[in-house]
C-alpha cells in the first residue's frame, strides 16, 4: 500500500497533474498530521482518554468490514 504523498511524488515525476492539487504539498500534509496529534493529545489531557483510545479500534473495524463487504473487481 502506497501512502498518499508517494503517489504524489510519483504523479508528479511522471507528470500527471492533479484535479485538485495540495496548496503548500507537502508541508500541508504534515501541518495537517499534527494538527490532528494535537487533537488528540489534548482530548487525553481533558478526561477522554477512552474516546482516544477507540478511535483506532474504531478505524480498524471499519477496515476489516470494508475488506470483508467490498466487491471484487
């Protein structure tokens, strides 16, 4: 699986241009991962350690119903 800006780096190397580029890429993409850690590491420190927590048990089912429910092809 590729990450996102590796696509982007590899579109652009052969290049395709985007519909939609990323204003500032890829300074953007890290601003926006940690603005995201900051999210959630103040939802920790104000009491909701259990919310954080099950974001990512949350993330992973929907993962796994995803893989189990899509059709192939």
């Amino acid at each position: 699986m590729l990450h996102p800006s590796e696509i982007q780096k590899s579109n652009y190397q052969e290049g395709i241009q985007s519909k939609f580029p990323s204003i500032f890429y890829p300074v953007s993409n890290y601003i926006c991962i940690a603005f995201l850690v900051l999210i959630l590491g103040l939802m920790s420190i104000t009491g909701m350690e259990i919310q954080v927590i099950l974001i990512p048990v949350w993330l992973g089912f929907l993962f796994v119903m995803y893989k189990l429910y899509k059709k192939p092809g």
